[in-house]
C-alpha cells in the first residue's frame, strides 16, 4: 500500500504537527477526524514523532473503527509478536471520536 502524506492543516491541528503519514484513500466517511484523534492520543500516549509511524484503517468492531499505528521500524502482523513490536491498534468510537482501549497484534 502506498504511504501518502496528508497536510494535517486540514485538521487544525498546532503547526509542530504539520504532517502525519497515512495509507491510501479514506475508507471511511470522517476518517480524517478519527485519525486525528489517533495522533492525540499516540502523541499523548507515546510520544513518538509524527513521522515515526503511519495510520492505517484497519476495520469495524459492531458500531466502533479499528485502527492499525504501524511504527516505522518496519514492523508488521507478522514479526510483531517475534520482535516485541511497538507497533498495535486501537478501537476508536464513532459517537466519541475517542479512543477506547489499545489492542495489539497477534
């Protein structure tokens, strides 16, 4: 999947973070609120520079999104595990726009 850089401009969001990378075309109506969220939430949570991981859709849980933060060290589903990945997902709330709890791959 190609990797495509999104001016988080758009979302208003303070100029220290003016580019967070995400995959492919929206999947989802309002995705670019939800992954909004997600950055507050990564940046609150881990601190980890907006360029250090991308925001992938993943799917739905009943009325709730799924989410993948794929940190840059070139993890993935299958090495996550092996490797003590740091990348995981996270369940977002479409009423909230919160995020709702971490989930990590396996």
């Amino acid at each position: 999947m190609k990797s495509v850089l999104i001016a988080l401009s758009l979302f208003a969001l303070s100029p220290a973070m003016a580019y967070a990378q995400v995959s492919g075309p929206p999947h989802i109506e309002h995705e670019a609120d939800y992954v909004k969220a997600i950055i507050a939430y990564v940046r609150n949570s881990r601190g980890w520079p907006d360029s250090s991981y991308t925001v992938n859709f993943y799917g739905k849980d009943g009325d709730d999104l799924v989410f993948s933060v794929d940190y840059g060290r070139g993890d993935s589903a299958s090495t996550l595990v092996v490797n003590e990945g740091d990348s995981f997902k996270v369940l977002i709330n479409t009423k909230t726009m919160k995020v709702e709890r971490e989930m990590y791959f396996g």
